[in-house]
C-alpha cells in the first residue's frame, strides 16, 4: 500500500511538472505530454484498484491476528516474567531474542487444529510450557518455586482470577488496630511461637476480618492446629 500510495505521489509530481514547464500551445499539441497524462490516468486507475484491494487484505489480517491476541498476551506476560528474574539473581539474563525463539518453536511444534478454541488452547499450553521448561533448567532450585509462583500469579492476575485485595495483602501486608476487634482475637494457639509467630497471628486475624473469602480461618487455625 505504501508503495502504490508513493507511485501515486510520483504520477502526481511528474504531471504538474510536465504542465508547469509547458506552454499553452505545448499543452495542446505534444503528443508526448499527452501520451504521458494518459498512460498516469490509467495507472492511477489501476493503482486505486490494488488499494482497495488491499485495505480489504488488511481488514482480514486485523481479523485475524486479533483473535491470536491471547497468545501473544501469554507470550508478553511470561516474558516479563523471565525478565524479572534477574531482580533475584544477576546471573538470570535472558534476551527478548531467546524469548521469541522459544514462543516461535513452541508455535511451530504445536499440532495443527481447524478450530480456533482448540488452537488457541494448544498455542497457550506449549508456549508456557515451553518457556517454563527451558528458563528453569537454568535456575538453582531455591528459585524454581518462585518462578513458579510469579508465573500463576502473572497470569491469574491479568485474567483477573486474583482480588485485589487479597493482592494488596500479600504484598504490603496488614494489622488490626481498632482496641474493639483485638478483644475478640482468639490467642495464638502456637503458644511457643514455634511456627505461628505474633505477626503471623495478626496478619490471619487481619485477612479474616476484611476478606470475605477467608471468613472463619482463625477458628480453623485453633481447631485444627496440633
């Protein structure tokens, strides 16, 4: 399209400077201005043709490279994944180039499917297995678990699977202050602080007060803990 849009500009310059360099009678009379202002009439005819037609082609690409936006949203997400790594051990370097040469060679390897859901899935599946499988066999296993974890929770949060709340929680943490709720605080039942400490006991009394989700976990804590 860019370069019909430029052939057009061409024709375009080309005639005005064929008319400006002319005289009046040269306008009428030369056949070779003539046979050049006809021969741009058609080309440009022709060219306005392949331009509609290429907008049409360019319609169909955007359809069809937006119902891929999936795949390339789980590439991106993984990837700034892997690139975090490094925030934990400098040693963990690894390029946008090897990156893409995984997601191409996880595309590549994927079988092939007529429906569009089952593709997608596929597509999905083997490029974050792929990455997954590929980054960590050069972690120390300290770290696996943590690439792990940063893994679900990237992708689960980006499908919004994660509240923000109990985001919030897991990140800056929280404390009861009000002197009413911390009556009714069940005492620790790890008395010796061995695998409960104090924090830890506020911070579950925290989450059951202000998550819905986690409404009773003091009580099963004290139930259940031996």
């Amino acid at each position: 399209m860019a370069n019909d849009q430029n052939t057009l500009k061409k024709l375009e310059i080309n005639i005005l400077k064929l008319l400006s360099d002319s005289t009046e009678e040269q306008i009428l009379d030369e056949d070779d201005l003539i046979i050049v202002l006809e021969d741009s009439k058609k080309t440009s005819a022709e060219i306005n043709i392949w331009i509609e037609q290429s907008k049409e082609v360019e319609v169909e690409i955007n359809e069809t490279r937006n119902q891929y936006r999936s795949v390339a949203i789980r590439g991106a997400i993984l990837y700034f994944v892997i690139a975090d790594l490094a925030g934990i051990d400098p040693m963990y370097q690894y390029s946008l180039t090897y990156v893409k040469r995984l997601f191409n060679s996880a595309i590549e390897k994927s079988e092939k499917n007529d429906n569009l859901e089952i593709r997608l899935g596929t597509l999905i599946n083997n490029i974050t297995r792929m990455l997954y499988t590929n980054v960590s066999r050069g972690l120390f296993e300290a770290h696996k678990m943590i690439f792990s974890f940063l893994n679900i929770t990237s992708i689960n949060w980006n499908a919004k699977l994660i509240p923000e709340d109990q985001w919030s929680c897991l990140l800056r943490g929280g404390a009861v202050s009000q002197p009413d709720s911390l009556k009714r605080q069940l005492p620790n039942p790890d008395e010796k602080l061995k695998y409960i400490t104090e924090i830890s006991w506020n911070m579950v009394y925290f989450i059951e007060l202000t998550m819905k989700d986690f409404s009773g976990i003091m009580s099963d804590f004290v139930i259940n803990y031996e």
